[in-house]
C-alpha cells in the first residue's frame, strides 16, 4: 500500500511538473526545445493523411449507404463483434415491388409483360451493387480503418509520449538554470570584516548545496535528454512508416475503382440489353419522339398524342427510314484506327454489332456522324459495330 501510495504521489509531481512547463511555454514564460524542421514536415504529413483518410472514410461509407439509420446499425453490430445482417438494396425491394405488381395487373399484359422484364433487369442491378458494396467495403475500406484505429493510434501514443519527455527535458534544463544561477549568487562571498562571521558561514554552506543542487539537475537532465532522444528516434521512424501507408492506399484505391468500373459496366449492359428487349415488345414505348408538324385542326391534342405511332429506338440501331450501314461496303479510313482491349464479353444483337470476348484485341474506328457510343470494330475479315464501354483504347 506504501508503495502504491509513494508512486501514485510520485505520478502526481511529475504531472504537476509537466502542467507547469506547459503553461509557462504558452504564456512565453519558459523556453521550448524545438524539433527539427524534417520531423516537424513528418508530423504535418501524418496528420493531413489522418484527417483526409477519415473525410475520405465517412463519404465513401455514405456512397456506399446513403441511409444514415443503416450505418448506425451496421457500426454497432461492428463495435459488438456480431455479423450485420444481410439488407435487400433498393434495386432488389423495386424488382420485388414490380414483380408482385405484374403478378397483380396481369403478366400477360403489355405493361405486366413490361414489368416482368424489368424487374428482372432491377434485380441483376441490385445484386451487382451488392457485390460492389461487399468488394468496396473489403478492398477499400477495410484498410483505411485498420490504419485508423491500429496504426494512427500507435502514432498518436508515441506523439503523446514524445510531448512528455519533450516536457520533462525542458523542466529539468529550467531547473538547472535556476540552479546555476542561484549556485552564482550564493558563491559571491561577503567580506567578513564588514560582515558577521554568522553570514559567512551560512553563505559558504549555501554555496555547496546549490552546488550539489547543480550536480543532480545536470544529472536529471542527461537521463531526460537520453529518453527524449530514444523517444523522438521512435516516433520518427513510425512517422517515415506513413510513405508504406500512401502506398497502401493507393493500391487500395485502385482496387476501389475497378470494382466501381465493373460495377457501372453491368449496369451499363443490364439496362442495354433491358432497352433491346423492351424494343421487340410491340407497343412497348421506349424513349419518346417529338411529333414532326403541330396536331391537325380537326384533331385535338389529345387524340393526336395518343394515336401517333411511336417507333421504339435502341442506342445503336439506326432508326426506321433509313438506309442500314453495309459494313462491308465502308473502308476503315486512311488514319484514325486504333487497337482496343475487350474488356467484357458482349453477345451481338443484330448482324450489324460485331461479337466480343474479353481481352482479345481488335481494331476500332469511327465514322463521320456515327452515334458517339459505338465504333466500327474489325477482327480479322469480321466487322462491326460495337459499344465503347465495353472497349480500352490502346495507343
């Protein structure tokens, strides 16, 4: 009990002591010993890549959830080490709304038929941006809170600990100039024929015990600048460990960005292949058309709108009316060709569009007044149309 009493006291003065050098250095009342110039660039980089890693963190978090409900819950069931349970995203609970819709109004109908298709479409689109929520979360995520709650904690402890031997350093070089100046007042000895011989004696015997006092402050200030010095070498190294970090982040930014790639190109061919298919339903309108000349007089708008025909349109295709492109027929131009890498498979729709499979290479050209989202892609003696999004242009 003694013991623990004698430490708790002795934690006490060395907080007291540490209180002390900090508010004198803030009131510019005690000298600060400075850290060098690299060290203190260290310190600035690691925290801007604190702060940017949680900013980044948060919003990623609110791209990948938007509902701030969920969130909540899924960081408590984190925090309690319990499995978050599976969540029907909002593609999937629309897919479900809509088949039970097609199911109650009729699937034979157009509209039911109409339904029926693209809740299937909102189905594949919801289990994609589950997999692209689940890869996100493991690839990008994942490491930018491991660095946050495991190796910034160690850097702010280290800092923590660094700030205290900082302070017990200049504590003890104030007190050995307090000594040392007290050490030079008390060895001024008075004259001893215009003085007591009392005084003088009580100024020599002043004058070494300021000089004892001198002695164990330079000793204190040796053990406290060993410590700093082991301390501030620590933490430099956990510091220069922050360059590892950026590296790290920055593969996992990578990763990040394919699986959002992937991610936005299976929507992207779900919804084309969903168009396509909803361009063979007969009635089925699929984008609108602006009539060509104002209703006729004897004819009110409203009819007029509703008798007009309208002619489905898929990206692509060239529209009713006019001539269809005979690929064989168009030359490649004389400059302008390109090698491009398949990124994904694509199943032709018509004989117009040229087939595809991932990572083969072909050769890819424009033409004047071809719709911006296709190329005219040939292999070999086979030509044909295909979708830039499924397309890395080469050099």
């Amino acid at each position: 009990m003694d013991f623990n009493m004698k430490k708790l006291a002795s934690d006490a003065g060395i907080f007291f002591t540490r209180a002390v050098q900090f508010t004198e250095e803030k009131f510019g009342q005690a000298e600060k010993t400075e850290l060098d110039a690299h060290f203190e660039n260290l310190l600035a980089r690691a925290d801007s890549t604190k702060n940017w890693t949680e900013k980044i963190l948060r919003q990623t978090e609110v791209l990948l959830q938007p509902n701030p409900s969920a969130r909540v819950e899924e960081f408590l069931y984190e925090k309690l080490d319990r499995k978050v349970p599976s969540r029907v995203t909002n593609g999937e609970l629309l897919a479900q709304y809509m088949a039970e819709a097609a199911s109650e109004l009729g699937p034979a109908t157009p509209y039911g038929k109409t339904l029926i298709k693209v809740s299937e479409a909102e189905k594949l689109l919801g289990a994609a941006e589950r997999d692209f929520i689940h890869t996100a979360s493991i690839s990008f995520l994942t490491p930018l809170r491991n660095f946050l709650e495991g190796d910034w904690k160690t850097i702010a402890k280290e800092r923590r600990l660094l700030q205290n031997r900082r302070l017990d350093l200049d504590a003890c070089k104030a007190r050995l100039k307090k000594a040392k100046a007290a050490e030079a007042k008390a060895t001024t000895v008075p004259d001893f024929q215009e003085t007591r011989p009392r005084n003088y004696i009580l100024s020599a015997s002043a004058s070494a015990l300021w000089n004892d006092e001198v002695d164990k402050a330079e000793q204190e200030l040796r053990v406290a600048q060993t410590e700093f010095d082991r301390q501030a070498e620590v933490t430099r190294l956990l510091l220069e460990g922050i360059s590892s970090t950026h590296v790290n982040h920055l593969r996992c930014l990578h990763e990040f960005i394919k699986s959002q790639t992937i991610y936005y190109a299976q929507g992207y061919r779900h919804m084309l292949d969903l168009q396509k298919q909803l361009g063979r339903f007969p009635g089925t309108f699929v984008g609108t058309t602006e009539p060509a000349s104002p209703p006729l007089s004897s004819t009110s708008p409203t009819t007029a709108a509703a008798t007009m025909p309208v002619v489905p349109t898929v990206a692509g295709l060239s529209p009713p009316g006019e001539a269809a492109l005979c690929l064989e027929e168009v030359a490649p131009p004389a400059s302008g060709t390109r090698k491009a890498r398949v990124l994904y498979d694509y199943e032709a729709a018509d004989s117009s569009e040229l087939a595809l499979l991932a990572d083969e290479l072909i050769t890819v050209y424009s033409l004047p007044g071809m719709d911006p989202d296709w190329l005219i892609g040939e292999r070999g003696n086979k030509k044909g149309k295909v979708p830039v999004t499924y397309l890395e242009l080469l050099s």
